[in-house]
C-alpha cells in the first residue's frame, strides 16, 4: 500500500471531484441560434480566463463539461453574478458590441466556472436547461 502526503491526497480528491462551467443564456431577448452561439463561446471562454490556473488545467484535464442553461432576464443574470462573486466562483458577463441584432451593451449571457459541480450549482441549479 502507497501512502500519500496529505497534501498530495488533497490534490488527488479535489482532480477527482467533477467540475463543470454553466453559461445562462437570455431567453428574453429573440437572439437567433447564431447570436446564441456567439455569446455563449463569449461568456464561456471569459469566465475561463478570470479562472486561476489551477481551475483552468484541472477543468481541461477533465473535458471542460458545460451546460447552457436559460436565463430570464438581464437582473437574473446580475444577481446570479453577484452570488457567484461572493463565493469566490470565476464568472463572466457578456454584453454585445451591438454590430447584429442586438443594440450596444445588451446583457446578453452569464458564464459561471469552471468550478467543482457542487459549486456551480449552488448559483445555477434552479434554472432549466436551454
């Protein structure tokens, strides 16, 4: 039998847990499927940059899981920011360019994670899938 230094166990139980990323989409807002697409890549690859390093390669060494959850309305997604502030949870919200469909500075999608499941369902675990 192998004992491992409780620091390297700590490291072991944290890579296995499973972590994911979350981005809540505007459903009140008629972006098309394209546009959708758009902001979605936005949110995601932001809230992964506010990430620090360790989140980051952990997530990648684990398939970078996301689900893309519907969002209500601008004050949802800033209030759900909020909460993810407060518990440390990397996050990111995206407002267009206003060059398509939408006017400049809409709110349109909210990113949080990567962060261990439990984490990021403790801010997005009510909301319905997209």
């Amino acid at each position: 039998m192998t004992l491992w230094p409780i620091a390297g166990a700590l490291v072991l139980a944290v890579e296995t847990r499973g972590m994911k990323q979350a981005i809540v989409a505007r459903t009140d807002i008629g972006m098309g499927q394209g546009k959708l697409a758009a902001q979605v890549a936005h949110a995601s690859l932001s809230a992964y940059e506010n990430a620090d390093t360790q989140l980051r390669d952990q997530w990648k060494r684990n398939g970078q899981k996301k689900v893309v959850l519907k969002g209500e309305s601008e004050r949802q997604l800033q209030e759900l920011a909020t909460i993810a502030d407060r518990e440390g949870i990397p996050n990111s919200i995206v407002r267009d360019a206003g060059h398509t469909q939408l006017e400049p500075g809409t709110v349109t999608a909210l990113a949080v994670g990567p962060a261990a499941d439990d984490r990021v369902d403790s801010v997005t675990g009510s909301l319905s899938l997209f």
